[in-house]
C-alpha cells in the first residue's frame, strides 16, 4: 500500500521536526512469535487432526502480511515445537508472477548440500523428497531436542546454484533475532513457543532475498518433520490420508490429499493504494484495489487529534472482480491538527481486514499542504500548497541527518493560488527525507520516501 504522514508543528525546528517524524511512517507487525497483528491474513490452515510424531510438535496455520513500502514479506507460522527430539518445521516458498525467479519444479528433488535439520535431505541418505508447487527457499526450525534456542536453517534452491545454511538461532520467548539468509539478505526472526491460539514462528524477510518485487505474489507450504528428513502427516495446507506418515523422500506432488500449498497471495495485499489530501477543512480520501474477493464494503475510520477512531461512512464494494477499482470519500468541518484515517473491509461473509492508519494535517491559521504524491517517490513527484492570506513560503527537503539538500520554493503566496511544488528525486539516493513547509501560519512537515 502506499502511505502517507502529514505532521503539523508551529514554530519548530529541524532538530525538533527531526524528534517528531523519526517514528516508522508506515505500522509493520512486530516481530515477536505473535502472530495476532492486524495486518497479517490467514493464508493457510491445518485441514484435519493429525498430531505428525504423536505430539509436541504441531503446525496449525500460515499468517502473512506483504510490506510493500520497505520491501519486506512477513510470515508467519501458527505452531509448537517440542523441546525434547530434534523434530521440527519446514517451510516452503514459491514467488511467482513475471520476473519471478526460477526455482525448484514441482516433483525435483529439493535437498540442498551444506543445509542444516532437513534442509540436507539427512546429508544425502534422503534427497528426494519434493514438493506440489515450485519451490524458491525452504526454511527448518528446531531446538535440536533442547530447551533453550530454536535454530534456523534456510536454503534458497533458485538458480543453477543453490546455496544453503544457517541462519541463527532464536530463544523461545518471541525476542527477535537477526542472521543473514542463503540471499544475502538479513533476515529478522522470533519464536513464541508457548502453545497460544496464535502464537508460533515469525519471520520478516526482504524481498531482495530472492529477487522478489511487489507486483509478484507468494505461495507457502508448513510442515513437521525430522532432522532426518522424515517427513510428517502434519501440513499446512493439505490432508494428508495415506497409511501411516509420508516419511523419507516424501513426494507431496504425488500424494492425494492436496492441495500441498496455498493459493497466491500478492505482493503487496489487494488494496493498491489510500491517500488522504487537505481541501480546506475537508479530507478528501481516495484509495484503489487491484482485484477483488467478495468485497461487501470499506468502513472509514477516522480519529481526530488527541481522539480514538470511529466509524465515519463506508462505501459499497464491487464484489469479486479482477480488475482495478477507485473510491473516493470526503469528511468536512475537520478541526485543525492531525486527523489519522484507516479503512476497515467487509467481506460477504463477514469476515474483515484492517488497512494501515494514514495521516492528513488540516491546516491552521490557512497553510494547507497536500501529501506528496505519488509517493514513494521513483522520480518525480509533487505537493500542492495554498493559503488563506498573503504569506512567504518557504519549501526546504532534508536527508535524515537534518541537512538541507535542496530549497524547492522561496516566494510569496497569495489567497486563491494553489502552488505546485515539484520533487525531482531522479538525482537523489534511496532514503529517508523530510519536506519541511514554512510560512506566516506556521509549519508542516511530512515524511518522503525516495526509492530507486
């Protein structure tokens, strides 16, 4: 999604404004084993009671959520490990859509040399298990039959070379740890290994690890399994009803029961982008979606300063369709100061998601100053800004580091004038800056992210 913060402030200056906008523009889960963050969607759940070993070890449901603004996926399994054998979990990826990278086929076999717990295919004595979806990277997760860490291996079989290894190792009270995936890319993980309704193993991942962008989508498979490479009756998704478990050199693209995999989930989530623009005193609101599942309706929520949010109108859903949809919603009389929107939807069946908060500031005193956009920022963007009497404007960008890189407007303003104010980031590195609006009414600051 693309996001947006307008933060207003009287007299303040680029050390404060610094203080004030530092916080991350765009909410992320958290990074804890605790999977009840309001962004993630169920992308997959456990289709029958089977308890793979007979315990201990258990996989309930995939969660993600895809952080199109930084470029990180988010995922996350439902599930226990136990702390006394070296079972564990795996984890399979499929990225798909053009330009996708070229992994595993369906059926090849996916033991990589050099990978720790399954990842190996027990070093070479069972290599052949495969998979019902192509695969890019698995994952394995395990305590090694102790009780104080859980450790990661991961593998990334994309390419003529795949490459294998481990990543770290984590405690099994959801504090986040950090180690370098097979991609090069560093990845965040965390453990909740108590056993709650949702609470397991959580991962952030940048799309860098394999090569991944936003317009692609992420198909997943969980399973427990051995350190040997024995392979349970225990998968998210499938139902596994052959005699017995799958065991050494499982081949889930032959087995009944399937699917062996979840459907695609986009990167980034359906809703493509949700804007907020000042007009006056009024909030103009406008946000689009690529496609469309039983879309009943939006529900806006709004909080005014210092308030809580609350329902303020919805608009009705197009159904199911696979075409890109706009909407469009205005709430007028706002007060002034920072007024915080989000976008609650309903499915048919009653089920909802909830958007990211974005922020509009509505002017006091007359300074009215519009999110850049479009934004991020890939080249070239803008901001409109009028007043409400005569007034000089000054319109200065800044790096993180509270440097002014570049004094984009310096002149008067007049009543009835909107002025477009171009950002042209064509010559500036990727990053973190902030777009400072000075005038006799005071001061408005706003977060830009410049991407390349």
């Amino acid at each position: 999604m693309m996001r947006r913060d307008t933060i207003w402030r009287t007299g303040v200056g680029l050390l404060g404004f610094l203080l004030f906008v530092m916080s991350p523009a765009t909410a992320q889960p958290t990074v804890d084993g605790d999977l009840t963050d309001p962004q993630y969607t169920d992308i997959g759940t456990k289709q029958n009671s089977n308890d793979s070993f007979g315990g201990g070890t258990d996989v309930q449901k995939i969660v993600s959520y895809s952080d199109d603004v930084n470029d990180v996926l988010h995922i996350g399994i439902v599930g226990t490990m136990s702390t006394s054998n070296t079972n564990g979990i795996g984890l399979w990826l499929n990225i798909l859509g053009p330009g996708a990278p070229d992994g595993r086929s369906a059926g090849d076999p996916l033991a990589v040399s050099g990978g720790g717990h399954y990842i190996s295919g027990n070093g070479g004595a069972n290599p052949n298990f495969s998979a019902a979806f192509d695969v890019d990277a698995m994952y394995a997760f395990n305590t090694g039959g102790g009780t104080s860490n859980i450790f990661v291996d991961a593998a990334n079989v994309i390419g003529g070379s795949p490459s294998a290894g481990f990543v770290g190792s984590m405690d099994q009270s959801g504090t986040s740890a950090t180690g370098t995936g097979p991609g090069g890319a560093t990845i965040t993980f965390a453990t909740d290994n108590s056993g709650g309704t949702d609470t397991g193993i959580e991962l952030a991942i940048p799309f860098a690890e394999f090569g991944a962008s936003s317009d692609m989508f992420v198909q997943a498979f969980a399973v427990a399994v051995s350190s040997s490479a024995f392979f349970s009756d225990e998968t998210v998704p499938g139902d596994f009803t052959g005699s017995g478990q799958p065991g050494f050199d499982a081949s889930f693209d032959t087995f009944s029961g399937g699917p062996y995999f979840t459907t695609e989930t986009q990167l980034p989530v359906e809703l493509a982008a949700f804007d907020a623009l000042a007009d006056g005193r009024m909030a103009v609101l406008t946000w689009s979606t690529l496609s469309e599942t039983n879309n009943d309706r939006f529900v806006i929520e709004h909080a005014a300063p210092g308030a809580g949010f609350a329902p303020a109108g919805s608009v009705e859903g197009n159904g199911t369709t696979t075409q890109r949809s706009a909407y469009r919603f205005t709430l007028a009389d706002l007060e002034p100061g920072t007024h915080r929107f989000r976008l609650r939807q309903y499915d048919i069946d009653g089920a909802s998601e909830l958007s990211e908060a974005i922020s509009l500031n509505i002017g006091v005193d007359g300074l009215t100053v519009s999110g850049a956009a479009p934004h991020p920022v890939k080249g070239e963007s803008a901001v409109n800004i009028s007043v409400e009497r005569v007034s000089p404007v000054r319109v200065e960008l800044f790096n993180l580091l509270g440097q002014r890189v570049r004094t984009l407007f310096d002149g008067t303003l007049t009543p009835g004038r909107v002025l477009d104010v171009e950002i042209d980031a064509t010559q500036l590195p990727s990053g973190t800056y902030f777009l400072r609006t000075t005038a006799d009414a005071g001061s408005d600051v706003q977060r830009v992210t410049i991407v390349r």
